[in-house]
C-alpha cells in the first residue's frame, strides 16, 4: 500500500491505495475531478479532469491511469479497492500518517478504533469541509452496495 495525498484548498489529508490507478479513481470520485493528487514520494497524479476542457484530452489522462477511455468499467472493477482506498482517508500531512498508523493498527478493539479515528478527524480537521468522514461514508456505501 502507498500513501497519497489528497489535494484540496482546506486541510492536508492522506489515504492509502494499492497503485496509481486506484488512487486516481479514489480522488476522481471524491474530488469530482477538482481534487489533486500526490503520492509518498511526491509525484503528482493528474486528477483534476474537471478542469480539461477538451474531451479528447481528458480521455488520454483516463489512458494514462486506467488503460482506456472507459472510466466508469475501469470504476467498476476496482470499486472494493476504491471503497477501501475511501476508508482509509485521514487528516494529517504524510509524514503524519505514519504515526497515525501506527496508532489505529495498535488498536484491536472495533469500537475504540472508530472513536479514535472519529476524535483525530475532529481534532484535525481546521476547515468546515469534511472530505474525511465524507470518504468513509462512500467507502461504507460502496462496499455494502457491492
């Protein structure tokens, strides 16, 4: 798994996905397209379609990320993944999210977990948007929906 961050103009919020691909899906679902994108090593991902104008050009980043054109069968296959990716998401830079692993993987009690992560979500989160426990719900939708 690889952290990514989740680009937007309110807090710095990190998730983890398995590759490229589904971290472009996860924020191109999320972020509408109006969303960047950058992994732990600091390359960006070209996740802000909304703002290519041209079709035949947004098309070629679908290429780029997903091996076709056909975002949404793209979607479809890797909606587990996607909807994992969503749950996954936490308030903090990247360097903080290593130690906010460390901290929910040292938890082995369901209901102590939830209330952890819904405590550092408040607690982190400076802005009025809530892209992380927006993420969870989608996450928790799409996997029961699956």
């Amino acid at each position: 798994m690889k952290i990514y961050e989740f680009i937007t103009t309110s807090d710095a919020i990190t998730f983890k996905a398995e590759n490229d691909k589904v971290a472009f899906l996860t924020c191109l679902f999320l972020g509408e397209g109006k969303a960047g994108c950058r992994d732990e090593d600091g390359e960006s991902l070209n996740t802000m379609t909304a703002f290519i104008f041209n079709q035949d050009q947004r098309n070629k980043v679908y290429k780029e990320y997903c091996g076709t054109e056909d975002i949404q069968s793209v979607f479809d296959d890797n909606i587990c993944e996607v909807a994992n990716a969503l749950k996954s998401f936490a308030y903090g830079s990247i360097p903080d999210r290593k130690q906010y692993d460390e901290a929910i993987e040292s938890i082995t009690n369901e209901k102590q977990l939830q209330e952890y992560k819904k405590k550092h979500e408040h607690t982190n989160r400076t802005s009025l948007s809530k892209w992380v426990a927006t993420a969870w719900k989608y996450g928790e939708a799409l996997l029961n929906n699956n």
